[in-house]
C-alpha cells in the first residue's frame, strides 16, 4: 500500500475541499433526495476511495486547467467570468451554484468531464439542462438575461476508432452542446418543486426516506429499459428460450412458438449500478442492504406464469 499513500492523501485533501457552501446546490437540487440527506447526515465518515472519487480528481484537475487557461486571457479581456459563485434565497433555504464561464455576462459555459456513456444512454442530457438552468436562473435573480447554456464535454474514454463506426458515438473527444434554455416560469417551477421535494425529506427518518427512482439507481440494461422478461421452460431452466423488452413482445412470441399458459416468466431487473459501484452513502441506506442481501440470496427477481400477462 505504501506506494499509493501519494494519492490517498491527495484524494482526501480533494475529497475536504470539494464541498459547496449554501443549504443546497445546483447538483444537490436535481439528485435523489435519500442520496443528499445521507450525505448530510454521513458524509464525514465517508472513507477515501481511489475507484470512486478518482473521476471527481480528474475533473477538478480538467477544469483547473481550462479555468486557468481562461482566467489568465480574463485578466486582459472583460468579456469573461471564470469560476464564480452565485447564490439565493428560495423558500427559505439557501441555494447555490457555481458556473464555470460566463461570457459577456450572457452566456454560460459549463466543463464537464465524462464517459461516452453519458452520450449513448442519456442523449437528452437531463441532468445538463437541469443544473444548467438553475443557474441560469440564480444569475436571472441577479440581474443577468442569460441568452445561452453551453456544455464543454471531455469525454475521458474516448476512441477514434468508435466514432468512425457509430454515428451515435460522440464524433470528438472534446464536443460542445448548445442546451434549450427554458423559460424564467418554468426555471422558477422546476426550482420550487425540487426545493419542495428536498425540505419535506429532511426531517425523515433514514428508513422513511423516498426511495431512489431507477433512474436515479442507473438501472438499464444496454438495449434500454430496466426491466426484461425471460422465457423459461422450468424454474430450474439455465438458458432462456427468449428475453424480451416488453409484454407486448412477449405476446407475439408466445403466439408465435405456441407457448402454453404455464410456461415460467422471469421478470428480471437491471442492475442498480450506482447503488452498487459509485454511491458513497450506500452503506447507510437501508434498502441498499437489503437488495445486497436479495442479491446474495439470489431473490432479485419474480416468477410468474405466461398466463399471468397474456
């Protein structure tokens, strides 16, 4: 081990000084709310993890680069703001953001470092136009008229080889995205719905804390959907006769090969991929511990019969 304590000590230097100020930020508003109230109450006993917080660490040290970059052509042209925080009082709790560049007081660029799978499984990049128009609107509330969100992606896995044979595969290591700019209403709604959600969480028990959505658990499987339904000829089956998306699918196969009403139906879930590999308060939340022990019991997933769908 001694030859990484270089990097546990910069991982938890980076891990203390990577906090934002204020009762809830521009990320913190659009995450579950389970996650951030566990964060809240046990994120100091969070221990250092190299796997984990190792992309936190690359793309602080990304965007420290480009804002340094920026900074040092600023200092001669007034046309930019770099790294700025802006911050407001909403329903009674303090809400902050903190914008990468602002250019000519009008339009925000955001750095992001990612994975090509950002591109492939959320191509309308929600959590991007969410966060971005919280700050949006926070500098509205300030006096700017924001025109413009931009996105500056570092795709950190990116291969040459891979753009040239998937059109849908970001076609740069470095792509930039113009994002829809909602208006100052529906910025505003959006703003006090999630407040509303956060607030009303705050006060519950750990056990009564709204569960994650399986969005919010990166469940999917690589075709889409998280859900699949295999057809099995017995309960003790090892291979399926077919997996399917959907009962619709399953109606035209079972009609298809003729399938009686008894045939098995497994109803097979996706893996809970944040739960499992990248969420830090995960041993603090209780419906976490019992899917790891539904997972080790082999319990995951439902059986019914063919004639309980069609």
């Amino acid at each position: 081990m001694e030859n990484i304590i270089p990097l546990m000590a910069a991982l938890e230097v980076h891990s203390k000084h990577y906090h934002s100020f204020g009762d809830y930020s521009g990320t913190s508003l659009i995450d579950a709310p389970r996650i951030v109230q566990l964060k809240k109450r046990y994120g100091h006993l969070v221990p250092v993890n190299p796997e984990r917080q190792m992309a936190s660490f690359i793309g602080t040290g990304v965007h420290n680069y480009f804002e340094d970059t920026i900074k040092t052509w600023a200092a001669l042209n007034d046309d930019y703001e770099v790294e700025r925080s802006v911050f407001e009082k909403i329903d009674d709790r303090l809400v902050a953001g903190r914008f990468d560049i602002l250019y000519r007081k009008r339009h925000i660029y955001d750095i992001k470092t990612a994975k090509t799978w950002k591109l492939i499984f959320d191509t309308e990049m929600v959590d991007w136009h969410e966060q971005q128009n919280i700050y949006a609107y926070l500098l509205r509330l300030r006096g700017f008229n924001i025109e413009s969100l931009n996105i500056i992606a570092v795709y950190l896995d990116w291969q040459q080889n891979m753009a040239l044979r998937d059109r849908n595969y970001p076609q740069q290591r470095v792509e930039q995205y113009r994002l829809n700019l909602w208006s100052p209403e529906r910025q505003a709604e959006f703003v006090s719905s999630k407040l509303a959600i956060h607030k009303a969480a705050e006060d519950l028990m750990d056990e009564e804390l709204p569960a994650c959505t399986p969005e919010e658990r990166w469940e999917r499987f690589p075709g889409g959907g998280t859900v699949q339904y295999a057809l099995l000829k017995n309960r003790n089956s090892k291979r399926a006769m077919r997996c399917v998306a959907n009962v619709p699918e399953m109606a035209a196969y079972a009609a298809e090969k003729n399938l009686p009403s008894s045939t098995v139906v497994e109803v097979r879930h996706a893996r809970r991929t944040r739960c499992i590999d990248w969420c830090e308060v995960a041993p603090w939340c209780n419906i976490h511990r019992q899917y790891t022990r539904d997972m080790e019991a082999g319990n995951l997933n439902e059986y019914y019969e063919l004639g309980d769908f069609v």
